[in-house]
C-alpha cells in the first residue's frame, strides 16, 4: 500500500511538473468567454473552485498575464444547474501594467437528457463586461475585459467517456477603450473529447476549434471619426487541450490543463492570444 501511493504522489509531481515546464502550450482556450460553455456539464455534484493561470503572448506583443478565477458550477434545481467565472487580473507589458476584475460569466444549464451515461443539455448565459477597460490609459490588448455585454448559447452532449459541445458568442456592440474602441466579431466554437480515470487520477483531452465569423474593427488612427477592419482578425483556430486531474482527499481534486496548437491566432488587438500558459486548479465537490 505504502509503495502504491508513494507513486501516485510521484507521478503527481512528474504531470505537475511537466506543466510548468511546458513553455509551448497555447491557452488552455484562448477565446473572449465562449469555452465557459462545454467541458464540465457532465459532473455528478456542484462544485467550487479557484484556478490561477500565467501566460505570455508572442513575441511582438510582449505581454505577460496572471489570472486569478474563483469558478463554480452548482446545482439550483434537479436538472438545471448555474456557472459563474469571476476572474481578477494582471496584464502587463512594454507600454505599462494594468491589473483589477475581470469580466463576469454567468451560464444556466439545463439537461434535457440527464442519465448516468448519458447527458444532454442547452446552455445560455452572459459574459458582463464589469471590467474597465481604460486602466492606465492603455490599448485594449492590455485591459482586464473586453468591454462588451456578450451573450452565450451553446449545446452539450456527454455519453459515456465522451464528451461534444457547440457555442456561439454574440459580441453586442463597440466596446469604449479610448484608444482601440473595438468592436469583435461574434465567435463560433465546436469541441469534442474523451476523459478517463486512473484510481484517483482522471485524464481527458479536448479537441477545440474556435473560429471569429467578422472581421473585428478599431479607430482609425488617421480619421478618429471612422473605424477600419483588423486584416486576419477573422482568425480561425484549433487546439488540442489535455487536463489531468488528481483527488487529493473525498470531494476535493486539483487540475492542471495545457494545449498544443494546431493553428495559432497571429492577431491580438484583443489580448487573447498566448504564446504559452501554465494553470493549475482546485475543486471542492459537494452535494446540495
């Protein structure tokens, strides 16, 4: 017995580490709020959590980013259940550092198949832009929101070990960043994955394609009285996202996520694009 948990906790250490170290990862899902929807429809209880996440973006960018999120996913009644992301961050890079709330997410879901192995639900939510978007007088790629009251729908499938979700965002309006005052087009997202457990380890991997449906547009820095599309910002992206999972003691599991990029975003007037992250999350499972 001794020497099975002395390997657990040593094959623990090798995924933690081998996290932190992976400086090629993309973000776990670097979108503008639309992978709130999927991922964790198919739990048996509430749960909360808190997850912290550092990233860099590329190069020519030259930002840094840490995110702290308290996150849950709670059942309200029977089939219907309610997540909330409330995130606080820090972006900082050659022009300054802007740090405070991030924007809220709020997402209701409702099983309309609702079985041991199999889970059928409809999901819709918002994303509040409860941020300030003109902290140190900086271009929105640095701010701690989008700027924008956004609407989330989505539809979830979960059988057996398999999971499948697909998302639209809805990106209402120009957002009032003083010097980008952009407005994003909306977001389509499809997504699919396997999970499995291993004793108290639970390893799963995702396939996730994002895909912006217009062209996001900004100021024109010649005419302030006019706005100009972003070239590329119609971008389309596919990551494969592995998580592994580990129960530490009855109800309470830590997590750690990392992706490889298939295709990578190459514009980020949004600050949504990352070079790498590293997260790790904890979770407190309970029943109501």
């Amino acid at each position: 017995m001794f020497v099975y948990e002395m390997k657990k906790y040593i094959l623990l250490i090798i995924i933690l580490f081998f996290v932190a170290s992976t400086t090629d990862s993309y973000s776990q899902c670097s979108d503008a709020g639309i992978c709130f929807i999927g991922g964790k429809s198919n739990q048996a209880k509430s749960q909360f959590g808190i997850s912290y996440t550092y990233g860099k973006s590329d190069e020519a960018s030259g930002l840094s980013f840490n995110s702290l999120k308290l996150i849950g996913d709670v059942i309200i009644y029977d089939d219907v259940r309610l997540a909330f992301d409330l995130p606080y961050s820090t972006q900082s890079g050659n022009l300054g550092n802007v740090k405070g709330l991030g924007d809220i997410s709020f997402l209701i879901k409702y099983f309309l198949i609702n079985e041991n192995d199999s889970k059928f639900a409809v999901q819709g939510g918002v994303k509040l832009a409860t941020a300030n978007i003109n902290s140190g007088n900086l271009p929105q790629a640095y701010q701690s929101g989008l700027g924008t009251n956004d609407i989330l729908l989505g539809l979830s499938y979960a059988v057996e070990k398999f999971n499948f979700s697909a998302a639209y965002q809805i990106s209402r309006g120009r957002n009032k960043n003083s010097i980008d005052r952009l407005k994003r087009g909306d977001d389509l997202m499809l997504r699919g994955g396997y999970a499995d457990t291993f004793g108290d380890f639970r390893f799963s991997g995702e396939l996730i394609a994002l895909k912006r449906l217009h062209k996001s547009s900004i100021v024109d820095p010649l005419n302030l009285s006019h706005f100009v599309d972003v070239p590329g910002s119609d971008q389309f992206q596919i990551d494969l996202m592995a998580k592994v999972g580990y129960l530490i003691i009855s109800d309470f599991n830590i997590e750690t996520v990392f992706a490889i990029p298939f295709l990578k975003r190459k514009i980020n007037i949004d600050g949504l694009t990352r070079a790498f992250t590293i997260s790790i999350s904890s979770f407190y499972s309970f029943s109501i």
